[in-house]
C-alpha cells in the first residue's frame, strides 16, 4: 500500500469503510457493548471519527446524521429494532477494559 498514489489509497480505504458498515448493519446481532469489549470500538465510535474527520475538513455534519450514515437509519430506530439490555457480565467486563471513549 505505501507504494501507491494518495488518491488510490483513499479509494481503497473509502471502499473498506463502505463494506464495514455494511457488514455492521447486517450484522445486527452483534450489540455495540460485545464490540466495545471486544475491539475496543463500536459503531458510536464510528460515528464520532466520521463527525470528526468532516468538521476536520470543514463539513457541518451533526452527530444525527453521522450516526445515521453509520447505522443506515436514524440511531434511536436502530436502538428500538436491534439493542438489547446489556448483562452483568457485559457490563462488568465493559468497566473492567474502561475503553477511552
């Protein structure tokens, strides 16, 4: 990747992104908190980087509509459908790994 033009890596990198949403909104299942556990990110977390890197270029995008993108609906739809209440034993690991976000 080191060898190629700035405009193919973001390409590459954009189309990346593309299909981890995508498999993040099929993958519906998998809860923000197993994520966060796990990886030590979520879907909030994308969110936030998305908001960030616009109003890093000047973009006005509201956290609604970054969060919208990465769900592919509106957050609180995505919630009522699909979040489950997280178990003890996801929040204790959860405050066990205290993720900095």
């Amino acid at each position: 990747m080191k060898d190629l033009d700035a405009a193919t890596r973001t390409e590459l990198e954009a189309a990346a992104f593309r299909r981890l949403l995508d498999h993040l909104r099929e993958r519906t299942d998998v809860q923000n908190i197993d994520l966060m556990n796990l990886a030590g990110f979520c879907r909030n977390c994308l969110s936030n980087w998305l908001k960030e890197a616009a109003e890093a270029r000047g973009v006005p995008l509201s956290k609604e509509e970054s969060r919208t993108h990465v769900y592919g609906m509106p957050y609180e739809e995505w919630k009522a459908r699909h979040q489950k209440e997280a178990s003890p034993s996801q929040l204790d690991r959860f405050e066990e790994s205290k993720p900095g976000h």
